[in-house]
C-alpha cells in the first residue's frame, strides 16, 4: 500500500488556485522529489502533506491526501501528532539559537517523548549520529547551534526532526542556501536516510534529483504533469513539457 | 540663483546639518547641566530618606520617591501581563478580519490621547464610580489604562521580530501552537519586551496628569499604608514646591528635579543596555 495516497487535491490562496486536481501516489522507503519552475505549486503541494499550510491565512483546500490510510484533512486529526509523523526540514537551515543539545532534544522535551534524562540523551545521541554529526559536535554539544556551519545546521535540522521519530521526512529544498560540497554531503546522507524513512524532497536542481531520488514527479502552474520512475522522467518522458523542462528549454 | 562651488557647497551643507543637531542636543545639555548645578548640593543620603519638614521648605522627599515606587510598580504589575497576553493574542492568534483591525487601530490610537484625559476618565471611573477614592489603586490603574497600548504595541513588536521559521521549525516537530509561543516564541522576545517595559517605567513616573485627580495629595503626613492611600510622587512635588509655596528655596526645587532625572535616565539606560546585550548575542 501506498504511504501517501493524494487524491484530487486542491489548494488555494484565498482566490489563487495554487495546486489543481493534483493526485498522486506515494511508495514507502523511497525517496521522491517534486521538481517544477518557481511558483509551479511544489513547495505548496510539500507543505500540504504535515498541514504546515494551514497556519497561512486564506489557505483553503478540497480533496484528501491520505498518510497511512488516513485523510489528514479529517476534522478528527490531531495536527501536532501528523506533524511529528510527518517532518519537515526546510530551505534555510532554521535551528533554535539555544545549544546543538537542546535543539535535537526541543521535540521531545516538549512532546514528553522520553521522560527521563537518559532517554532523552541516547535519543540525541542517536539523531546527531544518524545525520553523521555526531563526532563533528560530541566535544560542543551545548555550544550555540548557530556557532555551526550552514552545512552542519542543516544536518541539526534534519536530526532534530529525526529525534520525534517521524516516518516521513519532508525537504523543502533543502540544499538552496549550501556550497557543492555541502550538497554532495547532504545527498548522500539523504540516500542513507531512504532505509528507514520515506522521504520526499523538493528541489530546483534537476541534477539532485536524477542523483537522490526514486520517483520524480514534475509539476507546472499547479498542476501535475508526469509523475514516474526518475530515469523514465530524465531519460524518456511521455509528455513534452516534461522533456523541454529536463533538457533545460525553460525554467 | 548664485552657484556654489561643489567643494564649499559640500561644507556648508555639512555646517547646517551639524548645527541642526546641535541646536537639537543643546537644550538637553543645558537642561541637565542646570538642573545639576543648581540641585546638587540638597541632594544626600537624608534629602533621599527623610519626610518634609516646615511646610516642605526643609527636610527630604522620601514620601515622594516612596509614592512614585508605589504607583510605578502597582501600574506595571497590572499592565505588563495583561499588555503582553493582548500583544500574543494579536500576534499569534488572531485572524486578519475586520475585528482585529479594529483592534489594532483602536490600540494604535489610544496612544495618542492626551494624558490629561486618562485623568479625568480614571477619576470618573476609579475614583467615583468604583469609589476606589483618590489612592494608589485609583491612579495605578488610570495609568495602566494609558500604557497599555504602549506595552502591547513593543511587546507585539518583540513577537513579531522572532523569525517565522522559528515557529514552523516547531510546528513540523509536532509541537502545538501554544507550546511553540511558551518555549520558542516567548523566551525569544523577552528582550524587546523588557525593554518596552523598562521605558514604559521611565514613561510613567514622570506623569503627573493621569495621577492628578486619582493619586495624588499636596502633603501626606506619613508613609502610604496600603493601595487605598494617597500619596506624594516626585512630579506632582515637584510640580507643588515650584508653584504652590512661598519662599521655597531653589535648591530644594532643582534637587528634586535632578533625583526625578536620574531615576528615569536610570532606567532609560537600563533599556538601552538590554537591548545591546541582546543584539550583540542574538545571530538571527
């Protein structure tokens, strides 16, 4: 079964149509990018999947998006649980200017996951090893997380969001505001990520995609237009849009 | 039209700008450098600690500074949670209709009304109707009322200077929204809104208006006892021993002035240092 089942989705801006009939399914343990010129609805669509767009006045929606079976747009979900299900790490790395330590352990000390200090630790531990950060910060752990570079607060970002055990981690072009070798390095960890989460990454870099992900879905003025196995969208793609975007004629 | 050349036109617009800041700092030079020439000499430890004596013409103001404390805390116990409950409201919760910009106008105005109205309306109210009396209860409240737009407006500026990623960073762990304003949103903006009440404090012991009617006596004979006592504050002395009585030294006047000066300069600096401290260890 799919993870993530989006059906005829629908989102608006008070009177702009951002995101139109979008359907779309999503499989387990993959990761999958959304890639489309600026303003195409991507990061819209992204954002839709942990409500994080229902704090911006005027948003409107129709249609489901199901997480596990269940439609996250049900009165009956508890938003704050889909959203520690389903995380999110965004464009600019954003961690809290409190140290490395409290940032990883911010989501559980307020959610009270992991109630005594030791669970609280080895769940630190874990996340910042996990981001393959562990040995760069175990001597400064309660130094200020914005002493880091962008590169390692973006890898803090991902951990601190690792460390409320979601089973879906959501990138927001994560790699937008890093130098090459940084990106390489998130890369790779992302690919590392795959086996235990379902990962879904926006991005504007059509290499990353080729190079991270899965599936690729393509999507233009809100709508979506191809979605499939990444090499069939980069190689052979059944509609012309989609090629002229991959080869580079516009966008 | 006589054509400079652009050398000497360079220095004579940068005469008229330096002079314009200095005609506009010379009077709080000279304001200050009379009020302590002139106040230094009455003001010691006694002048600071003891009552008035001889119809105010000898002994201290200690009533007065006790007075002032007594109404300035009372006010900023009062207005401060409410102010910053208001300002997170406005800020966190409530949605861009009709009502909030209502609201928000009204706030933004209140702060315009001249202070000497909060009098009158803080007698009719307080005092009158509420038969609080002429007390420190009476006139802390009126000047609540009068800050209150002051505070929600630095604290709502405060909350919005913590940077919206903050608050989806913590939404996307799943933390809710009032749990986000406790810990992320709160600690965040503590500074600026310490600040705004720090110069709200500097703000409301220098009024006298809003007191006048509510507050405050020409002369209490001892120490206020509880909030429904009047009391002497240092303007309203000050306001007293300048006009009201005959054969007041000046020395008494001028070191009156120059302990309420300090006080509120005191505390002016006190905000200004806050908020360096602040921004010089805040990144974002």
């Amino acid at each position: 079964m799919s993870k993530i089942e989006i059906k005829s989705f629908n989102l608006y801006y008070t009177n702009f149509h951002a995101l139109k009939d979008i359907s779309i399914n999503i499989e387990d343990k993959r990761i999958t990018t959304i890639i489309g010129p600026s303003g195409c609805g991507k990061s819209t669509l992204l954002r839709s999947i942990n409500r994080i767009n229902d704090t911006i006045e005027g948003v409107r929606t129709s249609g489901e998006i199901n997480v596990y079976g269940e439609n996250i747009y049900d009165n009956k979900i508890d938003v704050d649980i889909l959203r520690r299900n389903v995380g999110m790490v965004f464009q600019r790395p954003n961690p809290f200017p409190i140290s490395i330590y409290e940032n990883v352990a911010f989501g559980l000390r307020v959610n009270r996951i992991g109630s005594n200090r030791w669970t609280i630790s080895e769940t630190v531990e874990k996340s910042l090893k996990a981001v393959l950060l562990w040995d760069n910060v175990k001597d400064r752990l309660h130094k200020s997380a914005l002493s880091l570079t962008l590169e390692e607060q973006q890898r803090l970002c991902i951990a601190r969001v690792i460390a409320v055990t979601p089973r879906i981690i959501l990138l927001d072009e994560p790699c937008s505001s890093l130098d090459p070798v940084a990106i390489q390095k998130i890369e790779e960890l992302m690919i590392q990520l795959k086996n235990r989460y379902t990962i879904i990454i926006v991005t504007h870099n059509m290499q990353q995609a080729a190079r991270v992900s899965n599936d690729t879905a393509f999507m233009l003025f809100g709508k979506l237009v191809e979605f499939d196995k990444t090499e069939k969208i980069f190689t052979n793609p059944l509609k012309k849009e989609t090629e002229d975007y991959v080869s580079g004629r516009f966008g | 039209m006589i054509k400079l050349n652009p050398k000497l036109s360079q220095k004579f617009s940068y005469l008229i700008l330096f002079l314009a800041t200095a005609l506009a700092i010379m009077p709080i030079m000279a304001i200050i450098f009379i009020i302590v020439k002139n106040g230094i000499s009455v003001v010691n430890w006694e002048f600071l600690t003891s009552m008035p004596k001889n119809g105010m013409r000898e002994g201290g103001i200690f009533p007065a500074i006790v007075g002032t404390f007594a109404i300035v805390m009372s006010t900023i116990m009062l207005t401060l949670p409410t102010g910053v409950c208001a300002a997170i409201y406005l800020n966190e919760y409530a949605r861009d209709n009709m009502l909030t910009r209502a609201i928000k106008l009204g706030i933004v105005n209140l702060a315009g009304i001249p202070s000497v109205v909060y009098g009158l309306f803080g007698f009719g109210i307080f005092v009158m109707f509420l038969k609080l009396g002429v007390s420190i209860i009476a006139g802390a409240l009126t000047l609540s009322i009068m800050e209150l737009p002051v505070i929600i407006t630095t604290s709502r500026n405060a909350l919005n200077s913590v940077p919206y990623s903050f608050r989806e960073a913590s939404w996307s762990l799943g933390v809710s929204r009032w749990q986000t304003i406790r810990h992320i949103v709160l600690p965040n903006a503590l500074p600026g809104i310490m600040t705004g009440a720090v110069l709200s404090i500097a703000r409301i012991s220098g009024e006298t208006a809003p007191i006048l009617f509510t507050a405050v006596a020409f002369y209490v004979p001892h120490l206020p006892h509880s909030m429904f006592d009047q009391v002497m504050t240092l303007p309203y002395h000050l306001y007293i021993i300048s006009t009201q009585i005959p054969n007041m030294p000046n020395s008494i006047i001028f070191g009156t002035a120059l302990v309420l000066l300090v006080m509120i300069l005191t505390m002016s600096f006190i905000a200004i240092f806050v908020r360096i401290y602040f921004r010089k260890h805040r990144k974002w």
